[in-house]
C-alpha cells in the first residue's frame, strides 16, 4: 500500500448506524463501525507500550462517535461518546483496519469470550430500576 492510496478523499459518520464511512483515492470504500475503531484505537490507553499492557476493551457494543477532528494531513482525532478521544487513527492505519477488519473482529470477539468478558456495558448497580408491575 502506497500513501496515496491510504488517504482518504471522504470521511462521513453515519450516526445511525455508528460507523465511519471511509472512501479512498483509488476507489476503495471502507465502513469501520465505532465499535471496531473504540477497541483497537492507537492510543496508549488502550495499545500500552507493549503488547503485555494492552488492555482489552469491554463493553463497547453501543459506542458511537462525538466528533471526528483532522490531525494534520496525515490522521485524525476521534472523540467517543464515552470519553474516549487520544487516539490519533492516521491514514495507514484507517487503511491496515480496513483491510484487516474480519480478522481483528475475530480476534476481539475470542478474547473476549476467553476473558468471559461482554461487549454489552454494564449497569452499576443503583442505577437500573425494574418497572413496576401494572
């Protein structure tokens, strides 16, 4: 993969559907939901400085995007509706998600089910009511 094919020509967040649309030089066209974006953001938060201190990512099914900010003229920003936002996603690795998104989506759905862990959020406890009955 070449620079120029890596960067994009359009981006476009699709609210309802809570996943970035990505179309490329060369025709490519990518969709990357926020969810796959969130858990494998670039940030140290989430990669750490090593593959030992990378932190899975739970509870994530529901995340969508606040806001998309260009970094320069090579990534761009993404602030998550949970806060999330030191993430600098460059253009190479928007590509490297794209090309690669089954495999990484298998990937994150067996870790998950190795750490017996979910993808729904969890509710703290105190804050869900049950509705009364009629």
């Amino acid at each position: 993969m070449n620079a120029a094919s890596a960067t994009p020509v359009n981006l476009v967040y699709r609210s309802e559907s809570r996943a970035l649309a990505i179309e490329y030089g060369d025709g490519e066209q990518a969709v990357l939901s926020a969810e796959l974006l969130r858990v494998y953001s670039p940030s140290a938060e989430v990669r750490g400085h090593s593959d030992a201190e990378r932190v899975l990512q739970t509870g994530k099914k529901h995340v969508g995007i606040d806001k998309v900010e260009p970094v320069g003229n090579y990534a761009i920003r993404i602030t998550f509706d949970d806060g999330h936002d030191t993430g600098i996603y460059s253009w190479g690795f928007l590509r490297e998600l794209h090309e690669q998104r089954e495999e990484r989506w298998q990937a994150y759905l067996a870790e998950m089910e190795a750490a017996n862990a979910s993808r729904l959020p969890t509710i703290p406890v105190g804050q869900w009511t049950p509705p009364k009955p009629r």
